[in-house]
C-alpha cells in the first residue's frame, strides 16, 4: 500500500468531521453568513502567503531537482491564488482588508514554516499534503452534492474541484509517496504523524472562521 493510501485511512476520521462541519455545511448550502466568509477569506490570505514560503523553503532544500522544481511550482500557484483573493474575492465579498492573523492562522502557519525549515525534507512535504489534498476532497464533496444551484460561494467551490487543483495534488501525493518509499518505517511513521497534524488544524482552520475566533 503507498505511503498516501495508509496515511488517509488514518485522517478519514478528521475528513468526515470536516464535511460535517457547520462552516462546511452551510457553504455548500450557500447559507454561510458573509461575515464569517469574510473572516476565512482574511485569514486564508494570510495563509495562502506563508504557504507559499513553506513550499518555496522545501524546493530550495529539495535534493531531487524535479522535485525541487515542482516545489516552487507549487510556490508560484499559491502567490497566483493569494493575489486572486485580492483582486477577485475580496471585491466580490465587499472585504477591504484582510484585519490580523488571528490564533489558529498564527499557529498553523508557524507550524509549517517551522516543519519546513527545521524538520527532515520527507517531513516537510508530508506537512504541506494535507492542505492541497483535503481541500480537493471537499471542492470534490460540495461540486458533487450541491444543495444550492445559485450558490454565492460557487467560484470557491469550482476552483478547488477543478481539473488543475487536481493536477496539483496528484503531483503532491506522488513526491510524497516516492521519498516515503526511501524512508526507514520511523520516518514513515513521522511522515504520517506530521499530516495527522496538518489535517487537525485544517479543521481548526475553518471551525475558527465558523467561531470567529479572535485573540
């Protein structure tokens, strides 16, 4: 079994809750309260940016020059959807600024740079899986299974159920799977718990949006 089939029966769990979530919910109802998108969108700017540094540190100390290359791909996409959010999503919501990086933001994206930065390169992209991975999922969930056919949020869901998110994250899952076929089972074991926590704060990530937690 690939290193990704093991890991996601292992996060299902944490997928299941993410769908039946009320931030979840009511976004594929169309019913999400503005201020609360408005919220996630704030956030997820900040997020979108400390991403992409994530995934530009892991292409800069990637050994393998594909993967390396891929990695900074990756990067640029991120800066390209965090610039959209601004010149896009930011008007069509009637948001004006992004605010501050409120607590679960703060934590999640200091939790990959400092993974990315410090921990072993086959960590590092093991931590940055879930997010292009999981938000795949549920693009595919919510595209699937419309409740609403004039849906307000139907850019966000089109983009992330798209055929170039998919690309993106079957390219992701396949690195992650050829450095974990070169790992001992330890740091396939690290490799797996580092995306069990990934795929925690993606779940705090829009549960806070939902909460409109502030510090």
């Amino acid at each position: 079994m690939k290193w990704t089939d093991n890991t996601w029966t292992q996060i299902e769990p944490i997928y299941q809750k993410i769908i039946n979530m009320p931030f979840i919910e009511e976004l594929q109802k169309g019913t999400l309260p503005l201020e609360k998108f408005q919220y996630y969108m704030g956030q997820d700017s900040f997020y979108l940016e400390n991403f992409a540094r994530s995934l530009a540190l892991i292409g800069a100390r990637a050994q393998n020059t594909t993967q390396a290359l891929d990695f900074i791909r990756f990067a640029e996409g991120a800066i390209v959807v965090e610039k959209a959010l601004h010149d896009s999503y930011f008007k069509e919501f009637g948001l004006t600024e992004r605010g501050n990086i409120e607590p679960t933001t703060h934590h999640y994206i200091h939790f990959l740079k400092s993974t990315t930065a410090l921990d072993q390169i086959e960590i590092a992209m093991s931590a940055v899986l879930p997010c292009f991975w999981i938000y795949k999922k549920v693009g595919d969930y919510i595209y699937n299974n419309p409740l609403n056919d004039q849906n307000p949020f139907q850019k966000w869901i089109d983009t992330y159920a798209g055929k170039k998110f998919e690309e993106l994250v079957l390219k992701s899952k396949n690195i992650c799977d050829e450095v974990a076929e070169d790992c001992t089972k330890q740091q396939q074991e690290r490799m797996t718990q580092t995306f069990i926590e990934a795929s925690k704060l993606e779940f705090m990530f829009w549960d806070s949006a939902y909460q409109l937690k502030t510090w």
